[in-house]
C-alpha cells in the first residue's frame, strides 16, 4: 500500500470542481493545500472535501486568498505527520495563512554545523539552441 492513494493537483477553485471532490472523496481524510496561482498560501489536514469546501464560502477567513487547490487522500492515518511536513519545509512567507507550524515529537537532529557552503547558482532557463553549420 502506498502512503498517498487518490490524489488531485492544482485543481482550479469553482463551483464544478467543489462539487466533484464531495462525491469523489465522501468523508475521506488527508492533506490539502490552498495555493493563490502556484504559491501555496494554507496547508490542512481533515475531511478534504468538507475542509475545502469550507475555506471556499464567503465568510471564511481564508476564501479571498486562493484560487487553486491540491488534496491527497492519505493511507495509515499520517495526515498530521505529512501534514507537519509540509508546513516545517515551506518557507513562513508562503504559508502565511497557517497559525502553526505542528511537531514531529522530540527525536529532532540538529545539524552539527548550521554554516552551509556558498555555491553559485547555474545560469537559471532554457539554454539556447545553437544552429548547425
């Protein structure tokens, strides 16, 4: 069995959308991020359908701020670990909707040296095609 089993990404917000993952999902759980274009802006946990169902009506505090959404059905009842995950690897900035950030419990490793090496970055974009003579 795989951790991730029916999945949807970047599925545009609109009424159609909204009522196809309620029959799709039915009360399943997972993961589900809220995004704004690609920019995830909330990640949660819960009944996705319902969730994200309800992050869309009007009086929702998170309703003006996405326009796009990824859900993912988890198997093993991980949803709060992948959960975690998700919020402790993205950036403050992008999840910006989100209050907290969760806890995977204490066996944390710090690394021994928090300096990292300074690598320039490669020339970022498609190279150019050169003409053959």
């Amino acid at each position: 069995m795989t951790l991730v089993g029916q999945h949807g990404f970047s599925w545009p917000r609109n009424k159609r959308n909204l009522q196809q993952i309620k029959k799709i999902l039915r009360g399943k759980k997972g993961v589900y991020v809220l995004s704004h274009g690609g920019m995830p802006m909330y990640v949660g946990k819960g009944k996705i359908a319902s969730r994200v169902r309800g992050h869309a009506k009007k009086g929702s505090s998170k309703s003006k701020y996405w326009d796009h959404f990824s859900w993912f059905v988890i198997h093993g009842g991980f949803e709060n670990e992948l959960e975690v995950v998700l919020l402790r690897t993205l950036p403050f900035f992008v999840r910006s909707l989100n209050r907290q950030t969760g806890s995977l419990g204490e066996k944390r490793i710090k690394a021994g040296d928090d300096k990292p090496e300074l690598i320039p970055l490669p020339r970022l974009g498609h190279k150019k095609k050169r003409k053959k003579k």
